[in-house]
C-alpha cells in the first residue's frame, strides 16, 4: 500500500481507497463490451458510465437475493408468461 499525495488515497492494487467510503475501481473492458456499456447507458438513458454499473450492481444483487430465497423468474406479455433460467 502506498500514501497518496492527500494523504487519504491508499493503492490496493487496481483498487484505489478515497477518503473513507469511496472508491475507484480501474477496469478494462474489451471493444465489444465497452460498447455494451455505452448501449445500455444510452437505452437506459443514464448520464454516466458508472451510473449504469451501480444500477447493474443493485440489480444483480437483488436477483440474487431473490434466487437465493427460491424465488423463479417469468416473463410475463399478454398474459403469457414464460419462465426464465439464468445460468449465473
């Protein structure tokens, strides 16, 4: 670990520590994923990068909760519903 010139930012690997509760994360991204981001940013219509993983983090741990707890997944159009099985 290595003191910042702020003396709050400490190195932990490609993890950055600021101040107490904040932290920066440097990532690399292939092309086509950086263009995944850059589409789901648009669709969702978020002002930021990181605006849409923090979404992508909430609702990943909330699906989570809920397929831990038992819960199934449907998709529901016109009254039909389909039930979905995510493999992660």
């Amino acid at each position: 670990m290595s003191n910042g010139s702020n003396g709050n930012e400490v190195n932990e690997g490609s993890v950055q520590r600021i101040e107490k509760r904040k932290y920066r994360l440097q990532i690399y991204l292939s092309s086509e994923a950086y263009e995944r981001l850059l589409a789901i940013r648009q669709l969702a219509e978020a002002h930021t990068n990181v605006e849409v993983i923090r979404n992508a983090l909430r609702l990943y741990e909330w699906f989570l909760e809920q397929k831990k707890e038992g819960y199934k997944f449907h998709l529901v159009k016109d009254e039909k519903a389909l039930e979905v099985e995510l493999m992660f």
